[in-house]
C-alpha cells in the first residue's frame, strides 16, 4: 500500500522514527523537498502494516494519505497510443499482444510524468 | 496476370471479393507466392491513427436574420477564418481556445460537433448596406449546420521521423515529452499499415479514391501539402462528411505546451491490380526506415542522429550509442488495425467499391523550404555588452554591493580563467542573508547550472530559453566561454520600439 507523507517538522526524522518503533519495513518510492510545499514523501508499506504505520506516524505529526491506487486509466478517452509507455521510470505501462495499453497501478509512484504527457488527458491522479 | 478496376469492382458488388488488411500481406505473399498472392488478394486495407495537426473543417451555419456577414468568428472561444463570406468559416485543428488556452482548441470543437455537442458561435461584422447585422451569438449543434465538411490539407504521412533529445531539458513538443540525454524515443505513423508506405509510387492513390476519414467515407483530394514523395514522405489532402464520423476514429487531443491537435483515422483499400501491387502491399515494418533527430537542436535542420526501422521503434526498445532506450508511439497501431479492419468490412460487405485516381499525384516532388527576406534578429542585436561580473571566490557582500551599483539582478560569475562558472542573483543573496550558514564566498551560493545563449542565436530561441525555464537574464558567452555580454528579459522590448532591434 502506498502511503503520501507530508512532514511538518522538518528536524524530525519521522520515517526512521516509525521503521523504529513499529519494526515494518517503509521503502520510500519518492520524496521531495520544496521551498514552498514543503516535504513529502511516497511510501510503499505492506497492506497489513498500513494502519499501524499511518497512526504512528500522524501521532509524530505527518499527515498521512492512504493511495488505494495508483495513476487513475480512463479507458473511454484512452486511444492506446503509447505515448506514456517511454516516459514512465518504472515501467507502468505496456502493450498487450493487441496492442491494448497494460497498466500496472501497483508499480506507480505518482511521479505525475505522464499525466502531462498524455495527448487525451486519460490519465490523472486519483487522490 | 493482372487484374482490371471492373473485374475488382465487380467481385466486390458479388460479395466474392478477397480482402485482407496489409499487415497480413507479408505472410500471404510468403505462402503463396508473389502470382499465388495475386491470384487470391482482391483488396488489401491500409489504416493509421494518430495526430494530423493540419486538419480542419468547412463549415456553414446558414443565414442569420437579420443577415450577417461574419468576420470575426468563434467557436466555443476558438477563432475560426472569417475571410470568406458570408456564413462559412473554416476551423483549423490547432487553434487554441482564446479563453482555454491549454485545455481546448479547434480539435475539441471538431470533436464535440462530432459527438452531438452544442457549440456556442460568436461572430462580428462591420456590416453593410445587404449584411447589416454587427454581431450573433448562438448555440448550435452538428445537425443544424448545412454543411460541416472536412478538409484536410496534409494527412497521412508517408513515414515521419522519431525523436529523441539529447539536451539537458525535458522538451515537450509535437513529438511528445522528450526526456533530457536520449533517454526516450517518439515516434509516429503505423508502419505496415500506412496508407502511402502501402503504394509509394502512388499507382493506386491520388485524386477520387475513396477512404476511411474520421470513420466516414470521404476521398482523397490530391497531394497533401508539404508532399515530398522524392523524400519519401509523401503527404495527402483528404475529405469527408463530419456527419458521417464518430469518435472512435476521431479525438482530439493535447499537446502538453504545444498545444491542440487532432487524432484522426486515415485508411485506404488498394486495389490488388499487378504484381507491382502486390510487391508493395508486401511491405513490413523491418522495411520502413526513418531517421532519428535530435529535437535539443532548435533549428529547422535537426541533426539525425541514427536510422531505425518500424520494427525496432514498435519493439519497445531502441539501441543508440550501444545503449537501450525506450520508444514510445504517438499514433495508435491498435486504432489503425481498427480502420483497416473497418474499411475491410465495408469491402467485403459492398459498401464501398474502388476506383483508379483521375488525378494522380507527382511522385518526383520535394517540399522547399521558406524562402526569407529579412534577417532574423540574433541576440547581438539586443543583448547588453556592458555586463558587470564577479569572481567565484569574492565575498557576497561584494557581490551585493556590485548588483546595486550595476542596477542588475543577475551577476556572471567567472573563474580565475575569466570563463562562465555560476550566475548569482538578488534572490540568492537575500537567501544567504536570510540562512548565515557561513556562505560567505559566492561559489557557495551561485547557481552552478547556467543557461546561456550566443551572440548569433537567433532572439526567438534566446526568449524560448528565458520562458521554458522561467528566468530572467541569460548570460552571454563565446566559443571559450567567456561571458561576453548579458540579454535581459527586458532587452526584448527593445524589439517592439520604432526602430529598435537594428543597428
């Protein structure tokens, strides 16, 4: 399950902090750091640890966001062109032997890329 | 052996006629045998989907009353061509709207007529004594226009060359997102199942033939505009009744920060008449090549920077300076099995026979490029030979005290060579001030990243320059790069002053 972290208190190392006290293991897929949004980061937890690490780290004072999902296909408007195919970094997207676009919402890490780079706007963020 | 129009024509009334969609072409000429092929293959289908920027539509509303002879029209805030009398117009594809710049264009207005929208129609005139009305606004929908014909003035390209990017920037063009350091490849077109790759010579298409437009059935024109069969990228004009066409073969579509265009989908059935025919409807993905460019070169040139054929652009992967990279389609090769599967039934089912062109089209042309008559402005003409500049090792203090005096916001730093290393800028001595952590020498706080231009870039790529990456100035270096002069973003203003721009 992926998790979208915002964290408030930027001296506080919150997701070491959590791996510590509850033991579950938190790969980060992406963060990042804005002078105007502050922090953020993309966490990928497994499903039965997901309450359990996204209380901890509320209580720590993060806001936490649970991503049922990832990138949102809209098949209606998708013409299955592949332009998102080449720009995705983790291999989200592929043809079937059709030639139909395959996507694997479980890979996704939200990077946004191909939302912009979509021509029919078939692919948007869900949260 | 050949076959006759009538002899093709005839088989297809009787329903006996043998279709097959082109990509299938290869195997049953491998089986059969070049005579075999022609012997069993009637018509053979081509198809492609993907963005035609140069399309667009005729359109008539009918009379006003009173009447108006509208000049200045709009559609849904998209302009449309007011020059020919009185309730025509023709909307072009990549017309951006006035008010919905990045989301809406002429494209989206074509497609919502298509799907049953109502569009809101604005028009103005100066009026005269026959058309005395100034200005309508009205909503309309497809079925109340007299006709809504679609004319394309170049479609269904030949072959197009992929793109890749070797600069440090993401591009976003027609071509696609294009990642910095050739990390991607676009390409666009279907391969075996284009139209022109199908017939190079252009034997079977040229003027009258009967096509798939958009889902309709519309005719080729003539040649396209910017046709350049001698190059090998042959271009069509076609038409077809919007009434007739449907979403499935018609979207129009976003570019990001290039803007709007239409996909549309394009097929033609050849006539399998000789063995030349079959030869050519042989033709495989592994045969078409294309260039690769390099779209980092801002210039109508771009530099090839390899040759690839359909086959290895549609494998997903390419190999370029002995490394991997990933391709991506732009068109759809999915929706142009569709419009040769399509254009297959219709075949099949005698809802469209063939014919010979009456018109055909001129094989030996090549397109030319814009002849100019007047330079193009280069930065030197505008740029500020006055630049003041600081050393990478001097104290920020004085590079405060050089950015009031010189009455500039961007200083060049240099090293102790003279040459360009980092710019540094107001705002990067208000946040050192603001965060003392003992920055005190200005290589601790410059920008290291320097976009820069050249003295003989042309303005407009310069300005290009200060819009994609939001800056201000662009610091002005030499072959050695030695910073030589500065461009501020409000030099360009200079160019719009009488007089200014030339020395």
């Amino acid at each position: 399950m992926k998790l979208l972290v915002r964290l408030i208190h930027e001296s506080k190392p919150i997701i070491a902090q959590v791996v510590k006290d509850t033991g579950v293991l938190i790969n980060v897929d992406r963060a990042r750091s804005d002078a105007h949004e502050g922090e953020e980061a993309l966490v990928d937890v497994p499903d039965e640890s997901c309450i359990l690490v996204s209380e901890r780290m509320r209580s720590l004072g993060a806001e936490v966001r649970i991503l049922e999902e990832g990138i949102r296909h809209d098949e209606e408007e998708c013409v299955d062109c592949g332009a998102c195919i080449s720009i995705c970094p983790k291999k989200v997207f592929s043809f079937d032997k059709d030639w139909k676009l395959q996507v694997e919402t479980k890979k996704c890490i939200l990077c946004g890329r191909c939302i912009i780079s979509c021509p029919h706007a078939a692919l948007s963020l869900s949260y | 052996m050949e076959k006759s129009i009538d002899e093709i024509n005839r088989r297809i009334r009787d329903g006996s006629a043998r279709v097959v969609t082109a990509d299938e072409m290869p195997d049953i000429v491998s089986e059969l045998g070049e005579e075999g092929a022609l012997r069993e293959v009637d018509v053979v289908t081509t198809g492609t989907f993907g963005a035609m920027c140069s399309s667009g539509a005729f359109l008539n509303f009918g009379h006003a009353e009173p009447p108006i002879k509208m000049e200045r029209i709009w559609l849904n805030d998209v302009e449309a061509y007011g020059g020919i009398a009185a309730v025509d117009t023709y909307i072009g594809a990549t017309n951006k709207s006035v008010t919905r710049m990045e989301s809406y264009g002429g494209a989206h207005v074509i497609e919502d007529f298509i799907s049953g929208k109502a569009i809101e129609l604005r028009a103005q005139s100066s009026g005269s004594d026959c058309y005395p009305r100034r200005s309508i606004t009205t909503e309309l929908r497809l079925e109340d226009l007299n006709q809504a014909i679609m004319v394309n003035p170049r479609n269904a390209y030949q072959r197009y060359d992929a793109a890749v990017n070797t600069s440090e920037d993401t591009l976003y063009t027609y071509m696609g997102t294009l990642l910095p350091h050739n990390a991607n490849v676009t390409f666009s077109g279907a391969g075996t199942l284009n139209p022109i790759c199908n017939d190079p010579n252009l034997r079977l298409i040229g003027s009258g033939v009967p096509i798939l437009l958009g889902g309709a059935q519309g005719m080729v024109i003539g040649e396209g505009t910017q046709h350049s069969s001698a190059g090998s990228f042959a271009t069509l004009m076609t038409t077809a009744d919007m009434a007739d066409m449907n979403t499935d073969f018609l979207r129009a579509a976003i570019m990001h920060r290039y803007g709007p265009t239409l996909y549309l989908g394009v097929g033609i059935p050849l006539p399998v008449l000789d063995i030349e025919t079959v030869r050519r409807t042989a033709v495989q993905d592994s045969d078409i090549m294309v260039s690769i460019r390099d779209y980092g070169v801002p210039s109508r040139s771009r530099p090839v920077i390899s040759q690839v054929s359909y086959a290895e652009l549609k494998s997903g992967t390419i190999e370029l300076n002995n490394e991997e990279i990933k391709t991506s389609s732009l068109s759809s090769f999915r929706r142009a099995k569709m419009v040769a599967n399509t254009l297959k039934r219709w075949v099949e089912d005698g809802q469209m026979t063939l014919c010979l062109p009456t018109r055909y089209i001129d094989t030996s042309k090549q397109a030319k490029p814009m002849r100019e008559t007047r330079k193009v402005i280069l930065v030197q003409e505008i740029m500020q030979r006055k630049v003041v500049t600081i050393k990478e090792g001097q104290d920020i203090t004085e590079a405060a005290r050089k950015l009031l005096r010189g009455e500039t916001n961007h200083l060049p730093v240099l090293n102790e060579q003279g040459r360009l290393t980092g710019v540094i800028t107001t705002f990067d001595i208000a946040k050192a001030v603001a965060r003392p952590e003992r920055k005190v020498r200005v290589q601790d706080i410059m920008t290291r990243n320097v976009i820069t231009t050249q003295a003989d870039e042309p303005i407009d790529i310069a300005a290009q320059k200060l819009d994609h990456h939001r800056i201000s100035a662009l610091p002005v270096v030499d072959a050695q790069n030695q910073c030589i002069a500065i461009l501020h973003a409000s030099d360009l203003g200079k160019l719009f002053k009488p007089g200014g721009g030339r020395p």
